[in-house]
C-alpha cells in the first residue's frame, strides 16, 4: 500500500525502522513493530524495550532458570499441553457423572494390575489402563484437587521444558504410578492422576535444585501430599503408591532433563527416556505376578 493517506500515517510503520511496514502491534506499549522487533510473549508478540523492561523486572530464580533453560521453553510461552491435559481430563469427568448411571465410565478406564496378566486372572489383556486410570477420578474433590495442581505447576513447568519434554514427563509419571501400585499392592485398584501430578512435583524439584532456586515450598507441599496418602480411610480409589512411584519417577526425568538440557544432548535424552520407559514396563511384566502368586 503506498497511497498518501497511508504513507503518511507513521503507525503502519514500525517505531525502531521508519522504512518498514507493518500492522502488528505490540502488547504491551501497542507500538507497531516489523517482524525484526517482535519477541513473542505468553500473548501476542513484544516489543524490544518492552522484552528489557520484562527481563528487569524477573525475579533472580526466574533469571536463572530463564538461563539453564532458554534453548527449551516453548515458542510462545504458553502451556498448551497442561490446557489440553486439564481439558480432556475435565471432559472424561463431566462423562462420569452424567452417565454414571448408564455407563461405567470409572470401570472402563481405571488401572487394575490383574488385566495386565490374562493368564493369571483369567481377564482381558488391557495395558492401556496403565494410562487411562489418570482420566478418571475417585470425587469431585479428587478431581479439584489434581486439576488445581496440574494448573498452578504446569502454567510454570511446561514453558521452562517445553511442550514435549512436559507431555512426556506427565505421562511417564503416570506410567510409574501405576507400575508402583501394581509392584506394591497388585490387587488394588486405583485411579486418578496423581502419578502424572507427582512427577511433576518430583521434576520440578530436582530442577529447581539445579537451577539454584528456593525449593522449600515445592518441598513442603510434595511431603504434606505423600503424607496424606497414607491416612486411613483418606480415599479408598487414592492409593499412596501411585503418588510414591510418580514422584520417584518424575524426580530421575527431572535429573534427565537437567543434565542433558543442551541441544547437542537431546539424542541422549530421548534415548534415556526411552530406556526409562522400557525398565518400568519390564518391572511391571516381572514383579507383579511374583507378587500375585504369593498372596494366592
């Protein structure tokens, strides 16, 4: 566009390069800026001065971690994965109470260690229930409280690791979850995302620890949570050991990611995660059915 009335109108350029043109603004001060000035924020794109003024304002713990972990972050800061989580996971709970009366949602998807054995329990072989137990849960209550956690760690965890390394961290977590209540308690049947939510507790404070950040109250409330598993009566569906083996699990993906954050290292860190996977998958193959056998 070069008629006059256009040309003439300095805010269709950029502020810092009076010969460009443009019609993005930025967020904060709404200054027009080309594509050489723009820094992507949480929401929409940044200007330069805006971005100093955000890096001053950055708590020393925020600088550091922004150091350690720069090259991670994702692109545009926001946590997808965790939004998604919380939505197809609110999703699966809206199901359970509607067709509750019609359909055993809970049934379907909750982890019990026996339909990973057919030729012990004379059950269908359903692994996916490994992972599936974490859509579900035992209350409303359960629920809350697992979704307020995965909202208040995950707008903070996932855009310091990105968005994979923090899906993958979820998931295997959950995954160690269940491989823990299978390996400690095999016929008890469990649900709910606690596993996936320890690991992120757990990651979150080896990282922290790494990064040299105050670590205290992640501390504090990772041992009140294990605590709380063990109170009698407590929950029924809530079992301690997933909440223990989600936590282990997420702590060594947290030591993981700490020490192979630089780009040249990510083979090794896919590789590591795979072997971990592959390790948890072979204790629940082995230990469970030993452990079945004896209280036979």
């Amino acid at each position: 566009m070069s008629n006059p009335e256009f040309t003439s109108n300095r805010d269709n350029f950029c502020y810092r390069h009076p010969d460009r043109q443009s019609f993005v603004l930025c967020q904060r001060c709404l200054r027009t800026i080309c594509p050489d000035c723009q820094t992507q924020a949480p929401v929409g794109v940044i200007c330069p001065e805006c971005m100093k003024s955000e890096r001053k304002s950055a708590t020393p713990a925020q600088r550091r971690a922004r150091r350690a972990w720069g090259s991670a972050v994702a692109a545009d800061g926001r946590p997808i994965v965790t939004y998604a989580i919380l939505a197809i996971t609110t999703v699966v709970g809206v199901l359970q109470m509607l067709l509750g009366p019609f359909v055993d949602i809970t049934g379907l998807l909750l982890f019990w260690a026996p339909y990973l054995y057919p030729d012990l329990a004379g059950l269908s072989f359903e692994p996916w229930r490994l992972l599936t137990a974490m859509l579900v849960h035992g209350g409303i209550m359960h629920f809350l409280l697992n979704m307020l956690a995965l909202w208040m760690i995950g707008r903070s965890l996932e855009p310091m690791l990105g968005r994979w390394r923090f899906l993958a961290l979820y998931l295997i977590g959950g995954l160690g979850g269940s491989v823990a209540v299978a390996c400690i308690d095999p016929l008890s049947a469990t649900v709910g995302a606690s596993g996936g939510i320890f690991a992120l507790m757990g990651a979150l404070l080896v990282i922290g620890r790494h990064i040299g950040a105050n670590i205290r109250g992640i501390l504090v409330i990772l041992a009140i949570n294990l605590v709380i598993g063990f109170i009698p009566g407590y929950n029924v569906n809530i079992a301690w050991q997933a909440h223990l083996g989600g936590a282990a699990v997420g702590a060594l993906i947290g030591l993981i990611y700490a020490r192979t954050r630089r780009h040249n290292q990510r083979v090794w860190q896919i590789l590591l995660l795979a072997a971990l996977v592959v390790l948890l998958l072979v204790v629940v193959a082995v230990v469970p059915p030993m452990v079945i056998r004896s209280m036979l």
